[in-house]
C-alpha cells in the first residue's frame, strides 16, 4: 500500500498511510511506494534539491506540497498536510482510471500524465536568458529526452495535445537557427557599415548643397564647400534640414538608418521583417490530450485529423489485418496500403527549428487532403511518418499525385523537404492472410 512521505527532521512514529523521513537518501533505502509528498516547516534540507530528486526519480509524477511557501515552478503549492492527503488521494484516484504502463512512458506522455493528474494544471513558461529559446517549460524539461523543449511543447500544441491559456509573450527568432538572441543594429544603408553617426547637417540655399555640418565649417564661419558662398544668417543663407546618418567608410549620408537583425548564435544577419515569430503561452491539457492519454496516440506531428478517417496504431492495424483475411477468402477485398514519411525532419528541425518545420509539414498536409478520398483511412506512429489504407484501389496513382503535391510546393526561402512514399498493393505485393505488422514492416524494408 502506498503512503504519503513527510520530510521532516521531527522524530515521529509512522501512522497509517504516512511516513517520515529526514532525508532523500532515508526514502530510497526504504523502498516505500510513495503516492505523494509533503515537506514540513522544521526540514532544514535543501528544498529545491530535493525536489529535483523527486521528479528525475520514478516518482516523477507524484504531487509535492510544503507547509510554507516556497518558489519552485515543480512544488505543487503550499497547504496543510490534511488538504495534501486529499489531493494526493484524489491524483491517485485519476491514475487508477488509466490503463497504461506508466513504467515505460515516453516524454510525451509523461507530460500529459503530469498534467493530467493535476486539476486544472497550467503549464507556465519561465524566462530564461540562457536558452537558446529565452523561455523554458521546467516540468517539461525535467521529463524530456534532451529535446529543445520549445521544440516539442509547440509540436503538443499544433497537434491540440495541449491548448494555450494566456499569452506570455511575443518574440522573435533567428530564421536560420530559432535562437532569440538578437543583437538589433543600425548600419548604413549602402554598405551595411555599423561606423555610422547621427550628426547635424546644412542646406544651402545658393547652391542647394546639403551635408553635413563639420563640412561647411571652415575658420570659425561656416561655407558651402560646394559653391563657396558664406553662410551668416539661418533662414536667409541656409536651414538646418533633419539630422542624417553619416557614413565613416563610404562617406554616404541617409535621413534614416538601415535595422539589421544579428543572431549572436549562429552569426545571421536578417531584416527585421524576416525574422520568426513565436508566441510563447501558459497551456492546458486539452480534451484531446486527455483522450490521447487514454488511447496511448500520441505522434501527431504529421496527421490528417480533422477530415476523413483518421484512426490510433492499433486500429489500423486491425483493419489492415481484417482487410487481409478478407482477402484470403474473397478475392474481391482488393486494397493497398501506403507510408508518407518526411526523410528529413532532423536535419530541417536543426536548420530551421520546430515551429517553422512543422508550419511546413501542415501547408503539405492540407494538400494531402485534397488527394485522398473519404473511404481512405490514415494514422500516424511517429512524428514525421503517415499510413493510408486505400479499399479497392491501387496505391500508385495516389502516391503519384502525392509526390507531385510535394514537387510543386516547397516553402519560400526555406530548405526543402525530402518525401518517402512506398506502398504494397493486395493481391499483387501482399500473400493471402499476411498479418498487418509483416505488411506494414515490408514497407518499411523497402
């Protein structure tokens, strides 16, 4: 049975339910299954090492509650230690109604199952100057695999895993390497010189000559270098016409300078107007991350929900393999079976970063949907590959059409995508009965 664990330094005999422990190590030796946890006023330990313990271990989910308020974005509040029970009781409760292995969970899912837990959970992002990214989510980094965490939490958001509460921030990014660290300079129109000054300038009205002031100066008095005219009175020999920028390296002068975006980074140079733009949000789970949760579909980087039939892994997979014994008995059940999958998604995530690869990735799947029909079902089981049932058709006048949807589109200024499309056809490619995993791993050989 498990029991709520108290970090305490008061020496006090274990009830039912409850157990103290002085120190991180104390609990580990014990091998006691900890549903929650709960850190009293008189513990003179590190707190924020513990906790970081806590959620690196295998009690990552658990909730922890302090009797006096601490800031740290993995300590779930502050409470007495009765209203701690109760609500460690209850995120037990909302567990048991999971039937999952929550040994062998990937970070997605440990992400979901964090929140999930949690009523009303919101994940909140902290500014960090450091990251590559300027904000972090610390839950996220804490159950990641080593992944940006920026990266995967707006993957979660485009496929509505997670859904977004409030608006933090709006922030822009390097378009070669989606670091926001941006150093913005002014640097001279011509030549892109950063040698340039702002300095006070002189028109004159003889000769209509306008320069800068040092160069009308000469001997105390002030004469048009141009027509040699003596300029004594404002408003009658010359004005003073709006500051400009001067130009120490080609002598040019401009009313405005020029912006340039500098990633300190990667050394790109980018116009303002060119750069990324990212939206940085606290999020919810969304009723499709719970659903998700409950079904075990989680790789929706590369979907075509919304429309048609789309379907988890296991589903398809029984129609595949209904489809095939089918066929051994009916030879009619004519089908083909088809994979879609981006070649290149690592290589383009580490160029261009997530939000504009997966922008990429969603302008091609709507032009996908305007290929398949109805009848056709999809489903997705990693992020960057697509399976598509196709009843009583062949599959090679579709992945042709597929293939030129991709060769008449590719993003503007960006690397292009690579795309894979191999399919089996049944009866040609495909023996009488064959099991739906063979076919679909003769697809992948191929």
């Amino acid at each position: 049975m498990s029991s709520v664990c108290i970090f305490s330094i008061a020496r006090r005999e274990s009830q039912e339910g409850i157990e103290y422990f002085d120190t991180w190590e104390a609990f580990e030796g014990s091998k006691i299954e900890a549903s929650g946890f709960w850190i009293d006023r008189t513990w003179s330990g590190n707190i924020g090492t513990l906790v970081d313990s806590i959620r690196r271990s295998a009690f990552w989910d658990r909730l922890v509650f302090t009797e006096e308020a601490q800031e740290h974005p993995a300590i779930d509040g502050q409470c007495p230690l009765d209203l701690a029970r109760a609500r460690i009781a209850r995120a037990e409760l909302a567990k048991q109604g999971l039937h999952i292995d929550f040994s062998s969970l990937i970070p997605v899912e440990k992400l979901l199952l964090y929140m999930y837990v949690r009523d009303e959970y919101e994940l909140v992002p902290h500014f960090r100057p450091d990251a590559k990214s300027l904000y972090v989510y610390p839950i996220a980094d804490y159950l990641g695999s080593g992944e940006t965490t920026m990266d995967w939490i707006t993957r979660l958001m485009r496929t509505q895993l997670l859904s977004p509460v409030r608006l933090i921030n709006r922030i822009r990014m390097c378009k070669e390497c989606g670091s926001g660290h941006l150093s913005f300079v002014d640097v001279c129109p011509s030549c892109a010189s950063i040698e340039i000054k702002h300095t006070p300038s002189l028109h004159c009205f003889t000769c209509g000559h306008t320069s800068r002031k040092g160069d009308f100066e000469l001997e105390g008095t002030l004469v048009c270098p141009k027509c040699q005219a003596r300029l004594r009175h404002i408003g009658v020999d010359y004005d003073l016409p709006t500051a400009q920028y001067a130009c120490r390296k080609c002598n040019s002068f401009a009313m405005e300078a020029r912006i340039v975006a500098h990633c300190l980074d990667c050394d790109a140079k980018s116009e303002p107007e060119q750069l990324d733009v990212q939206e940085v949000y606290s999020l919810a789970l969304s009723s499709r991350g719970m659903e998700a949760l409950r079904q075990g579909q989680f790789h929706e980087s590369f979907s075509v929900t919304g429309e048609g039939n789309h379907v988890i892994p296991a589903y398809f997979r029984q129609i595949l393999h209904w489809s095939s014994v089918t066929h051994q008995r009916y030879s009619g059940m004519r089908f083909g079976v088809m994979m879609v999958e981006f070649a290149n998604v690592s290589e383009l995530l580490a160029q261009l970063g997530a939000a504009r690869v997966y922008a990429m990735m969603n302008e091609y799947t709507l032009r996908l949907r305007q290929v398949l029909r109805a009848s056709d079902v999809t489903s997705v089981d990693s992020a960057e590959r697509l399976w598509i049932f196709l009843p009583f058709s062949s599959p090679e006048d579709i992945a042709v059409r597929l293939q030129q949807k991709a060769d008449e589109w590719q993003p503007e200024n960006a690397h292009p995508f690579k795309l894979h499309i191999r399919c089996l056809f049944a009866p040609r490619d495909v023996a009488l009965g064959e099991s739906a995993d063979n076919i679909m791993q003769a697809l992948l050989e191929r």
